[in-house]
C-alpha cells in the first residue's frame, strides 16, 4: 500500500482545518458510521463494473470507506479528499487494516479542487456523506463530471445531526447550547450557519447527473449521554473552543441534562431517516 498521501501534506491553505479538524479524534470515535444497509445498496449501485475506483469527497475520518470495503471487494483503489490533514491522518489508521492489496491516496484539498494524480483516472463511484452542504455544490459536481467513468454512480448521502434531529432530549439539549452560544446555529469560526436555500436533487437536476433515485433508511440509533457529550466535541455547532473557558462547565451541565432524559437503561434514542440520492448520467448504467 502506498503512503496516506499522494504527496507530503502541507499546512492547510483554506481554513478548512478550523472547522472539523482540531475534533479528529473525537470525530473518529463518536462521529456514527454508515448503515450496513447503505452500504449494500451503493454495492448493488455498481455490481457490474469490476476493479472500481472508490472516490470518496469529504471523507472526514473514513466512515463512508470503511463500510463500503468489506461490502464491495472489488475496489481496487480509494480516494479520500478532505481539507483537514488532521482527519485524513485519522482515516489512514481507521481503514489501514482493511485494505489488503488495496491502495489507497489522501488529498488534502477541498472537494471541487480534487486533481486525480494517475493518468487516465476515472472513478466509478463518487459518494459525499454529510459533507455536501459545506462545500461549493456546482464545482463539485462539476469537477465529478470531469473524473467520472461514463457509467459512474455518484451518491450523495446522511442524516442531519443531533441539532436537526426532534425529540425531547435533542430540543433542551439545544436549547442548553443556545444559552451559551446565542441562538443561531454555530458553524465553527465561521459565525452562523444558514441552511442552503437550494435542495440537493435541484444541485443534481442542474449538473451531468441528472438521472435521480432516492432512498430512505428508517431506524432507531441509541446514544449513552457519554456518547452524546463526545459527538457535540466533533461538531461545528458545540465544539469545545466556541465555549472557550465555559466548556467543562456547559459538558458538566450537558451530561447532567442528558442523564435525566435517559431511558432506564442508561440510552438516548434518535430515530434515524437516512436518506441516499443515487444520481447517473442519463443513459449511464453500471
């Protein structure tokens, strides 16, 4: 297997490490992984095409490769692109043991600017997990239009976060962060988030890939209030210097919220929409 980058990485030129990468760790340990049954459904999204070439756009600390690999074998090569060097590092150690024979290359840019480093490169399946919304959406698929094999498969896929979920815990839980924050939502040192005003399938209706299909996963997911305090450190809207020296002082408060709302066995449950666009080329098929 070759080096965790395709070139030594250097200091990160955009900012893009303030907003997730001083979390890494903490991303890496609380951040949830993707369903298995996500998996499987972008595995039968490309049973047809053998040796394929995984590119994988704001791959954070790797949950989206790590999932995928041991459902679909034949990837012979990944690509995972982040602006934090800090979670390409930790994806590299996540998804070593997994890769067998298997290569893999790390670039330290943002998603639009991803420039393959092999000639004649052609990705099969382009995934974007929980990432989508930060980036620049045209360039992006712009830039897949460029690197994709003509039968590709580029899905875009999540499920919100603890603030977008509702349920009694999330809301006070909120409401607690709101008393230490202000009301809008935090987005990292980048002062308030605003939801973008332009739905995914519209981004995807206007680019290459056109061809639609979307796919919703309902479950429950338990978090101990542990859990929860660990997963707020990895986010942009409660990461532990928007507090500054008020931090163990909101975790201790947080901790003692979310005991009180937990069930009897300790747990916290979120019910979960996971929601898949599968998008292709009109025409395209794998």
């Amino acid at each position: 297997m070759n080096t965790p980058a395709d070139h030594p990485p250097t200091s990160t030129p955009h900012g893009e490490d303030l907003l997730f990468g001083a979390a890494a760790d903490e991303y890496a340990r609380f951040r949830p992984g993707v369903p298995e049954q996500v998996a499987w459904l972008l595995a039968d999204a490309v049973k047809g095409v053998p040796d394929l070439t995984l590119l994988d756009l704001g791959a954070g600390t790797g949950q989206v490769a790590a999932a995928l690999l041991p459902a679909l074998p034949r990837i012979t090569h990944l690509d995972l692109v982040d602006p934090s060097r800090a979670m390409l590092r930790e994806a590299f150690v996540i998804l070593r043991p997994l890769m067998g024979n298997r290569t893999l290359s790390c670039h330290e840019v943002p998603a639009n600017q991803f420039t393959p480093q092999r000639p004649n490169y052609r990705a099969d399946l382009i995934t974007c997990c929980r990432a989508f919304h930060w980036m620049n959406r045209p360039a992006v698929l712009a830039m897949a239009d460029q690197v994709a094999a003509p039968h590709a498969t580029l899905a875009l896929m999540g499920d919100g976060s603890l603030w977008t979920h509702e349920a009694d815990w999330t809301t006070v839980l909120k409401d607690l962060i709101r008393s230490y924050l202000g009301p809008g939502r935090r987005a990292g040192s980048r002062g308030t988030y605003t939801e973008p005003s332009i739905r995914y399938e519209d981004d995807l209706a206007d680019s290459a890939f056109s061809d639609v299909s979307q796919h919703l996963f309902r479950f429950p997911r338990a978090w101990t209030p542990q859990q929860v305090i660990g997963y707020l450190r990895s986010t942009s809207f409660a990461r532990a210097d928007l507090f500054a020296e008020r931090h163990a002082e909101f975790e201790a408060e947080a901790l003692h919220l979310l005991e009180g709302h937990a069930d009897d066995s300790g747990r916290l449950t979120e019910q979960v929409d996971f929601t898949v666009l599968l998008a292709r080329r009109p025409g395209g098929t794998a």
